[in-house]
C-alpha cells in the first residue's frame, strides 16, 4: 500500500522518472490541474522513404479528430525517425532497429493500428501489434499482404497495376484517408517543425548572404530509386543562368548525394547569386533553410512535402511518378514534359531518349516561378 496517488493513465506519466509538470512546476498527481488522460492508443506503421514518410503526416490531425485524447505512437525506419522531432501531434517514435520495438509490439495493446501501406515488412508489423482494431493492411500467416476494407483493396490494386496507377486522378491524401477509414476533410499538411536553434541558423545564414534580393530554391537531387525523377544538370545549368539573369538569387537545396552537383552549379555559375544551403543538413535545418526561399523548384521528392510542410510554394517537375498523387495545397505548379504517353511509369531507367526531364525545358520552369513571385507571396 502507498499514499502516493497515480494518475496512471496521464499522458505525462514516464514510468522511470518525474513527470515534466512535477519536475518544472512542482505538480503532485493527486491534484494536477495538468492531468490528461489518455483515452486512444493509436499506432502507425509506416516504412518507406522518408518523403513518403513525411507526407503522410498530413493524416495527424485527421487521427486525432477521430480519436480524440488519443496517445499516438509512430513505428518507421531509423532513417526517418528525426522527422518527428517537435511534432506535437506524435508521442513517440519507435525504429524498427530496435529490440525493444518487437518487445512493445509483443506485450502492449493498442485501440487501433494503422498501416497505409500495403509494404509487406510494414503489414508484418501491423499483424504483430496486438491491436483491439486494425485498419489498412496486415500480412497473414502465408506472407500475403491482407487490405483491410475496399479503400485499402483500392490502393493495393493501383500498387500492382500500372494501368491504374496512369489513370488515377486522385491525390494520395485523399486515397490513403480512404484506407485508413479517416475524413478527408480533416487532412492537412504534412508537418515538419525546425527548431529554434535551425530557425535562427537560417536566420544567419540568410543574412550573411551578400544578395538582398528574393531566393528560388533549387532542389537539385531526387533519391536514388528512379534516376529520371532528377532535372538534368544541362538544364539545372541552363536554368541557374536565366533566373540570376531576371535578378533573382538561387539557393541550392540538396543531400549528400548532390555534393558533386552543387560543386558543378557553383562552379558554373561563378559571380552570379547561387548560394550552398550544404548537403548534410538535419531535416529540421533543411526546412529551416528551404523556408528562405519564395519559391522552391523540386522533383517529386522530399522536398516537396518539406515545402508543402512549411507553406513555401514549389513547383514541381514530374516524369516516371505520378504527378496526380501529389498535394500542393494550392501553393505550387505541377510541370510535366510534353508528348509522352508513358508518364507515370514507375520505372527505375528507361531507353526513351530525350528521356521525360530532359524534355522539360528551363524556359518553362521559369516562367511559373516568375508567376508564384508575381502573385505576391511574402518575402522570407
């Protein structure tokens, strides 16, 4: 017996130690006017890239409008994981590197696991967790990837279907509500907050830039699973001389994998406004830094979402995937090649010569930058 009372249900209960409202204001849980108590435990499985990843955190909100007090717990890969930080809308985040996670997954109960895909490693997962609902997909004891209802059988049927996926007109925030049985209504933005430390180093950085004038970001890189989702560097190139041309400055955004990349761009473009934003920063400082630009042009990658994360218009070249799929929350221009039938084809490499980017001209690409600046979006 103790005299000690527990709220053991409070959402700031931490098992091992003082709870953050008794460690900074002194709280005792018998008379907490900060007590929250849990009343859903919710679990996402969601694998994948770390774009994919980042989009579907547009979902949150329409999660907790449907369970409300809900405890949200988010398992992805350790790759992504650092996409959660200052995320109030998320609890915890468990990798799927991690002994402990299988642990969780093997002793606790959630009120519902959620899992969009129909990624069999991540329908294993969600078969594992011990769950009262599950909604999405599962896999079942011969390997197969189970959907969950006819939203979910929907999306799997694209995933396995090349025709389908060409016809889809379809977002993927308003497919994945679908199978995860949320109001689409209540999707927002994906969400991606920097710090304050990553806020004010962008602050510096934009101030020790020796260019007053407005900042296109330019997203040089696509991942490395489809090589066609890239610009090519002849146009990157091309691109870089036209925008400082009509007085404005670019900001190269990228990740390890452009280092050489941007080494060419800056070394092509010496004396001109193009500035390295570098190519190893955290997400949150890669937010923190793309949010300088008025406009950011991208492939269909990360920073896409990143974009959408932070409200910064982008417009967005597209080739092998689909461009329909994509939200741009009324703050973007889609840019697809002209004269090919095989868009969306979701092909690592082809042999289409000029293949699908190639054909998408600077000249173009310019002129809907040029529009979203006349449109009177602030500066930043």
């Amino acid at each position: 017996m103790t005299d000690f009372h527990l709220h053991r249900d409070c959402r700031h209960v931490r098992w091992d130690r003082p709870c953050a409202p008794h460690k900074r204001r002194g709280k005792v849980c018998g008379s907490c006017d900060e007590y929250e108590p849990i009343r859903h435990r919710v679990l996402i499985v969601k694998l994948a890239a770390t774009g994919d990843v980042l989009r579907t955190t547009a979902f949150l909100p329409a999660i907790h409008v449907t369970w409300p007090g809900a405890r949200v717990t988010w398992l992805t890969r350790p790759a992504a994981a650092g996409l959660f930080a200052g995320n109030r809308l998320v609890d915890e985040v468990l990798t799927t590197d991690d002994a402990v996670t299988a642990a969780r997954l093997a002793t606790e109960t959630w009120d519902v696991v959620l899992c969009p895909d129909a990624d069999p490693d991540a329908a294993a997962l969600a078969a594992m967790a011990q769950s009262l609902e599950r909604r999405g997909y599962v896999r079942d004891g011969q390997g197969r990837v189970v959907p969950l209802g006819p939203g979910a059988e929907h999306w799997l049927w694209m995933g396995l279907s090349d025709a389908r996926k060409k016809a889809n007109t379809r977002t993927y925030q308003a497919l994945v509500a679908e199978v995860l049985g949320l109001d689409p209504a209540a999707v927002r933005e994906p969400i991606l907050e920097p710090s304050a430390d990553d806020v004010a180093f962008a602050r510096r950085f934009r101030a020790g830039l020796p260019f007053p004038g407005p900042l296109i970001g330019l997203n040089t890189g696509a991942g490395g699973r489809w090589a066609y989702k890239q610009w090519t560097l002849a146009h990157q190139q091309t691109f870089v001389r036209l925008l400082t041309d009509a007085g404005c400055g670019v900001l190269l955004l990228g990740g390890p994998e452009e280092q050489e990349r941007h080494r060419v761009l800056l070394a092509d473009a010496v004396g001109r406004p193009v500035f390295d934003a570098g190519n190893r920063n955290a997400y949150g400082r890669f937010a923190a830094l793309l949010e300088l630009a008025q406009v950011v042009v991208t492939s269909d990658s990360l920073a896409v979402h990143v974009a959408a994360a932070r409200k910064v218009p982008a417009v967005v070249l597209f080739g092998p995937t689909s461009a329909a799929e994509i939200e741009l929350y009324g703050r973007g221009t889609k840019i697809v090649p002209p004269d090919l039938d095989c868009l969306g084809c979701y092909l690592p490499i082809c042999d289409v010569k000029p293949h699908c980017q190639a054909r998408i001209e600077p000249q173009t690409v310019l002129d809907a930058v040029q529009t979203w600046l006349r449109a009177g979006e602030p500066a930043r």
